[in-house]
C-alpha cells in the first residue's frame, strides 16, 4: 500500500483518538443531569433542630479527627448535652462499650436530622449511615433551653426508652 495512504489513516486515527473524548466531554457537559445548582444549608442558633444537626456534625467531625476526636469531642457534649444527661450517657457507655451520642464504635460516614417536633421539646430523627451503607435510626430529644436531654432509639415519651 502506499506510504501517504497509511500516513493519511494514521492522522486520521490520530484525530478519531483526540476528538472523541473531547467531543463525549462536550456533550456530557451540556447535559442537565451534569448541571448542578449550588447546595445552600440553612440553620440558625434558635432553632433546636439546626442545634442538633449543628451537634451532630461538629461531634462526627471531631470523632473522625485524629485521636478520635478527644477534647473537641468531649467539649462539644459538654456545650449541647444536658449535665444530668451526660451522667446517664456515661452510664450507658460503660454499660455498652459503645460512644452514647452515635450508640456505636465507630463513627458514621453521613447524618441526616429530620424534625419529629413536640410542644415541650424538639424530638428529632437522626439516621446515622456507615460506611457499608447501613443506617442507624435514633431519637434526639432537646429541651427549650437548647440542651439534649435523651439520645436512643424511642423518644423522652414513647414506650421502652433506653435512656434510663
């Protein structure tokens, strides 16, 4: 064959090469699923439920720090957990071998906190997801003065709750 006629396939194939990537790029981008709007997260210091999602990320932050989070982890609970609580959280710790803000070992990959509500306090719905995509469903219980007061699988009011 002649040699102009391999070098013409050859920069043709050079071409193919360069061009199809860039040109699935182009269209990829111009689609609407790769076009996203900008995430906005709202909260404010006087709402309970913003407090405990406020808690809840700061003390998974802290947990998944070096050292397992230490000082910030344990100056966290003492802002945002009632001290009467934290005796009883204490309690279920040695009891558990278990940390009682996330009633596991170990510390979870994301959290979502969906407002339960009630008239006298803020119940709120924390799902724990780890790691293997498995979730943890817990009760958060916050009084009007800003303070947890009960972390379990029930609320303050319901049957069988774990926070005695």
């Amino acid at each position: 064959m002649n040699r102009r006629f391999h070098l013409g396939l050859l920069g043709l194939g050079i071409a193919a090469v360069t061009a199809l990537p860039l040109g699935l790029t182009a269209s990829a981008e111009a689609t609407p699923a790769a076009v996203t709007a900008p995430r906005t997260v709202v909260g404010s210091p006087s709402d309970s439920v913003t407090r405990i999602a406020d808690f809840y990320g700061a003390y998974i932050d802290a947990r998944s720090g070096p050292g397992d989070g230490g000082r910030p982890a344990a100056e966290l609970r003492t802002y945002y957990v009632h001290p009467d609580y934290l005796k009883k959280l204490a309690v279920w710790e040695e009891k558990n071998h278990a940390d009682g803000v996330l009633r596991a070992q170990n510390v979870p990959v994301r959290w979502a906190v969906t407002d339960n509500g009630t008239a006298d306090r803020t119940e709120v719905g924390v799902t724990l997801t780890w790691g293997d995509r498995s979730t943890t469903e817990l009760v958060v219980d916050m009084t009007r003065d800003h303070r947890i007061v009960h972390i379990g699988t029930k609320g303050v009011g319901g049957k069988g709750n774990d926070a005695k």
